[in-house]
C-alpha cells in the first residue's frame, strides 16, 4: 500500500468506523455464533497474493463482524466501555502513526543511574 492508497482507504476506515458506531444500536450486542466459527470460514492457507481492499473489508463484515461483542453498545454492561470517542479514536490514529510507546526506557534508566 502506497501512500496515496493509504489516503483512499483511510478515509473508507473512517467513514466505516462512523457507519458502525451510527448503527451500533441496531446491532446484537453479544454474537450468536457458535464458539469456532471463524475456523472453518478461513482458508486452510495464508493467500500468496495480497487481497484489494474491497475483499478485505468485505470479509471483515462477512466474517469478523458477526463475532464481535459489541463493548461499546449501551446494553453491554459487562465492562466499562472506554476508547470509542471520536477524539480518543484520532489520537489513536496519531499514537499509531508516531509510533508513539508513550514512554521512554532511556528517561527511566537515567532516572533511576543517577538518582
């Protein structure tokens, strides 16, 4: 993925995020499959090509989806949910683009070498 694929595609991500979080209410909030269900919905073997985009996404709704526990949607009361902000999302994106660890172990060696 080049960079001007990653600009296209980012901007999908972002409307698909705003899709789901728009429709999260509409959504079960725990799965109805079967424990194992993806197994037998993966090829036996990694692909040898990289996939387009579409087909992945495409997966991702097919496949990935109808497991997921939704944390966020207001009848989840298990855990608190947390991270799902449109600000806590960007700064994600940022973080993840930093490549930020939010530390640094030379400032706690140092710290703690000299007192």
């Amino acid at each position: 993925m080049d960079v001007e694929d990653f600009r296209e595609h980012g901007k999908e991500m972002v409307e698909y995020i705003c899709e789901y979080l728009s429709t999260l209410e509409e959504r079960r909030v725990t799965p109805s499959v079967e424990p194992g269900y993806l197994s037998k919905l993966l090829p036996q073997q990694a692909p040898q090509e990289p996939e387009d985009w579409a087909t992945i996404m495409a997966d991702v709704d097919s496949k990935i989806m109808p497991g997921v526990t939704h944390w966020q949607h207001r009848r989840f009361h298990a855990y608190f949910p947390s991270g799902n902000s449109f600000p806590s999302i960007l700064g994600d994106m940022l973080a993840d683009a930093i490549g930020c660890i939010g530390f640094s172990w030379v400032r706690i060696f140092l710290r703690t070498v000299t007192g």
